[in-house]
C-alpha cells in the first residue's frame, strides 16, 4: 500500500508531537512523578456524576496531558461529538444517524432527525415498556392459561442480550426476587434447553430481542422458543400472543415470525445494536427492576452524556479515558486493555464492554475508505476481581506485556447482605486499593532485600511496578452509577473511533462469517459439495460427518 493510499493522523504534527514527547519522557518512572508532585493524588482526579476517576497512576505528565488534548482537537473529537448529539448521520458507511443518547433524553428536549423531533417516540416506547412492565411484575398480565407470569427469558445475542444481561446481574440486588430472568445467545442448543428446562411454560413469557429480527441464532432459538411453548401448552397458537414479545426495529419481520406486532416495542435504525440497551432492548431488565429503577439508570446515561457535551477538555472524563487508551495503544505499543471490576455483580460488565469496544474500534480501514497505518481498537478483557488476582494478574504485575487496566470499585456492599457478608467488604476492597498500589510502584530490589530474601531470589521477587491504572469509585452500585458507567465507556469508545478516523457504529467485520456459515450448512447436514470450499475446510467438515456418524 503506498503512502497516498492511507490516511495521515501519524503524520500531522501533533501526533509527531507525541511521539517525540513519548522518546523524551523514556521509562519514566510512576515513583518518581509522585515524588515530584505530591499532590498527584488528589490533582490527577476527575468527579463526573457519582463516578471519583483518579488517573494519577498513569505514565504521563501535564505536558502528555497537554499533547494529547492537542491531538483530539486537531482530529476534532468534539466537532464529531456535536453533530453526534444533533442528530447527523455520522455512521456514515450505513447512512444513520447515531442517537443512543436519545434514548435518555429528557421528555421536553428536541432531537430531530431527518426534521423529525425523536424524543416523543422513544418516551412513548418507554411508557408502553413501563406499562407492560407493571402488568407482568403485578401479575396482571398472565399467560395463556391464566398464571401469572414468573419466568422471562430474553432471547437475543450480541447486542441484544450482552447489555440486559450485564444490567441485570448489575442490578440484581434491585431485582424481583420472586421471578426468573435468564438470557439465551448462543444458538447451540444448550443454552435455550439450559434456559428452560426446568422452567413451566404457563408461566414462561419469551422476549424475543433482535434489532433486524433476521439474527440466524435468534430466529433459530425464538423458532425452538415457540415449539417448547406450544408443546407444553398443548399446541394452540393463541397462546404465542400472551408468552411473546418482540423488541426490534423490523415490524415486518416481527409479523413474519408470527408475534402480533401489538406486542412489539420499538426503537430505531439509529441506534447501535451495541449501544441499545437503554432502548426497548432493556425491557427484560425493566420487568427485573421495574420502570422506576430503569428510569434512574437513563438519567445515570444522562449525567455523563451531559457532562461529555460541555465539561472543558481538561475536566471532561470520556475524552481522558479515551485519550489515555490511545497513548497506550499507539505510544506505548499496548495491544489490550484490562476491565477489573471489583463487584461480584459486574460479572459481566467486562464482556459487555467487549462489544462496545472491539465491535466499534476493531477496524483497518478509515471513515475516507482508506486503511489505516496506526494502531485502532485493544483487545479488552478482564474479569471480577479478586479471582483475576488468582489467575492471570501474574502476568500484569510480571509479565513481559504492558495492560493498563481499569479498577472500578465501590465503597458499600449492597444493601441485602447480612452484616457478616457485608463485613467482607472491606476486604474486598483492601484487594483494590492494594492491587493498583503495587502495580504502579512495585517493590524494588533492596525493598525485598530489606525483607531478607536470599539474594538468588530477589529478582523474582521483585516488582518492577510502572502499570498504569485507571481507579473509578463510587458509592454503591445503583442503577444510576451502572448508567454512568456505561455512558463514560461509550463516551470513550467515541472519542478514540473519532481519533483514530474509524466509522465506531458500523460491523462489517462480522459479516463473512455469517454468509460462510449459511454456505457451509448444508455440507454439515447433507454432505453437499459447497463450492468454494477450502481444502482445510472441506477436510474438516469432512472429519466432523464422520463423528457425527453421516
Ligand atoms: O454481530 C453483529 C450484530 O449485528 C451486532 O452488532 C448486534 O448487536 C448483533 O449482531 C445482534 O443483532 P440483532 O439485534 O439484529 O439480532
């Protein structure tokens, strides 16, 4: 590929600035930033909403800070942040608008679409969602042969079931204890039968979620949905209309599929799949916590899309995240990015974020078409902690690899436990506070000398420290800090996609396998020759039908 053929953000002269800045500042030390500045601590912190982010634990100083303020000013992070909340069509290989942030907006404020104004549709969707909610948690609502609904099962996948799972365990504590919630994806037919086989179709309402409603896995388990349902109903069709409903944006499709589309909550082309739970997507979760609760966590999304909007450079806490990511990723050579939280409800938190992020910010060709010659989007994984600690932090505090990470943590235990389970709170939060401390500053080797380590092993046991944290901490997990949450994750997604010159609302990338796999089928079930076939592939599938006994 030669030069003209590629975009340029490497060579502008505030990218050059940071690379010279980055050979300047060699491997500077952590240790020695807070020596020098013994306000860092509390300096290098940012409030947005509920959220306390310290980033002082980072390998940069003002003059990093400065650069890289300069760089998102000459890519125009904000130009593009504004016409994103304007409404204008900036996914811009799929023609749409981008207005997840509508989906929060207050019930007064005008966004308009193509002249349209969109904000009565989604409130009107909201109170539909929440009247429906309500009937269902009351037991107005009730299934075919007349019981009360207790089990949902929200049938999706990506999208469409990453983000109402993750708020649901988030949100469990706030959760109707009396019901079942569970979330099928994956068109292995272990999950649906994992999902149900314990459950009593009468009172068993199915939430079909797929934004295009042509999702193989979610038409496919849907379909199987359907069959359970009617098999233990005794096989009258009625009953589909009192234990479905569909949330999408294809009523045709719904209809298609045989949900009455009275059943069917709506949202819109502009919305993101990965970036639609706080849409009709999020029904599951509002029948869990009940409208209330799901109104709370939409003004938690809004907190930080206004601060996003209007907080200077310096203070707005999505373009720093997103910042500092990009001086990893593209000056530090960081291939990934550790998400750690510190709370057994996020369990999922971090796998939803891989989504959001590796979805948007995985890509090689730019929004002029042209493939990039810079570094876009990590690789994001991590787990709860403390288990990580137990298994792969080895390799953060050690290894040959530097991972920043992010700590999110909370200074109160839910309110249900017991005083004695709430007592290990603390603890888990000791875990916390020590883990970044010794990621940062290490141990040296007269530190473990001091401890009268024999001499052979104190470079083992030598911490060389310098990885760079982000520690976010707020009071307790309620809805509206798992909003917030979500929103600066978005937010910052944004600002690197922006940066790095990508269409972050696009997915092509998943679109091969999707079409290999429905070519490939029918060589699985009835041997076809599929044309096109590779040889290693035709050897496999080859190998499969033999175990399968074809
Ligand atoms: O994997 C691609 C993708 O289109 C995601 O972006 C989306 O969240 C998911 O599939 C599910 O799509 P749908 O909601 O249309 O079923």
């Amino acid at each position: 590929m030669n030069a003209e053929g590629r975009s340029r953000l490497n060579q502008t002269p505030e990218w050059t600035a940071l690379a010279k800045h980055r050979e300047e500042l060699g491997e500077v030390r952590l240790r020695e930033l807070f020596e020098a500045d013994p306000d860092r601590g509390t300096g290098y912190t940012l409030r947005v909403g509920d959220l306390y982010v310290d980033y002082s634990k980072h390998l940069v100083t003002d003059e990093t800070l400065r650069l890289l303020r300069e760089l998102a000013a000459a890519t125009d992070v904000f130009g593009l942040r504004d016409a994103m909340f304007r409404g204008e069509r900036i996914n811009t290989t799929e023609d749409r608008a981008v207005l997840h942030t509508a989906l929060r907006a207050p019930r007064d404020a005008v966004i308009e679409v193509d002249g349209e104004n969109v904000v009565p549709a989604v409130h009107a969707v909201l109170d539909r969602m929440a009247d429906f909610a309500r009937r269902v948690r009351s037991g107005e609502w009730t299934g075919h042969t007349g019981r009360r609904i207790r089990n949902v099962v929200n049938i999706g996948i990506g999208g469409s079931d990453l983000g109402p799972a993750m708020a649901y365990e988030a949100l469990r504590a706030y959760t109707a204890r009396d019901m079942t919630f569970r979330f099928v994806s994956n068109v292995d037919g272990a999950d649906l039968h994992e999902a149900v086989r314990d459950l009593d179709p009468a009172e068993t309402l199915f939430v079909v979620a797929s934004k295009t409603f042509t999702t193989i896995e979610t038409v496919t388990n849907a379909t199987s949905a359907r069959a359970w349902l009617l098999e233990g109903l005794g096989g009258d069709e009625k009953a589909v209309a009192r234990h479905f409903v569909a949330l999408s944006t294809n009523a045709e499709k719904v209809a298609g599929f045989g949900i009455d589309t009275a059943n069917m909550f709506e949202f819109w082309d502009w919305v993101g799949g990965r970036y639609s739970y706080d849409s009709a997507i999020g029904l599951s979760l509002m029948i869990a916590i009940g409208p209330d609760r799901f109104r709370e966590m939409l003004d938690g999304f809004r907190i930080v899309d206004e601060h996003f909007r209007t907080a200077p450079p310096e203070a707005n806490a999505p373009l720093l995240m997103g910042l500092l990511g990009v001086w990893y990723n593209n000056f530090h050579d960081a291939q990934s990015h550790a998400v750690l939280p510190y709370s057994h409800y996020l369990s999922k938190f971090t796998a939803y974020l891989q989504q959001l992020d590796m979805e948007s910010n995985g890509k090689y060709v730019g929004r002029d078409g042209r493939e990039v010659d810079w570094q876009t989007g990590p690789v994001v994984w991590g787990t709860p902690g403390t288990n990580g600690q137990h298994a792969y932090y080895q390799l953060i505090h050690q290894g040959t690899k530097l991972i920043p990470a992010d700590f999110i943590g909370f200074a109160e235990p839910v309110e249900e436990l017991s005083d004695r389970l709430a007592a290990q709170h603390d603890l888990l939060m000791a875990n916390f506070f020590a883990q970044t401390q010794a990621l940062a500053f290490g141990k040296t080797p007269d530190e473990v000398r001091a401890e009268g380590v024999p001499e052979e092993l104190v470079p083992h046991k030598t911490f060389q420290g310098n990885h760079p944290t982000t520690t976010i901490v707020a009071r307790a997990l309620t809805p509206s800090v798992l909003g917030q949450l979500v929103a600066l994750y978005e937010h910052k997604v944004f600002v690197q996609g922006a940066i790095w010159n990508i269409d972050s609302f696009d997915q092509w990338g998943v679109e091969l396998g999707k079409v290999l796999a429905k070519r490939v089928e029918p060589a699985l079930t009835e041997g076809a020759d599929v044309p096109g076939l590779d040889p290693s592939t035709k050897a496999l599938v080859a190998a499969y039908r033999e175990l399968r006994g074809r």
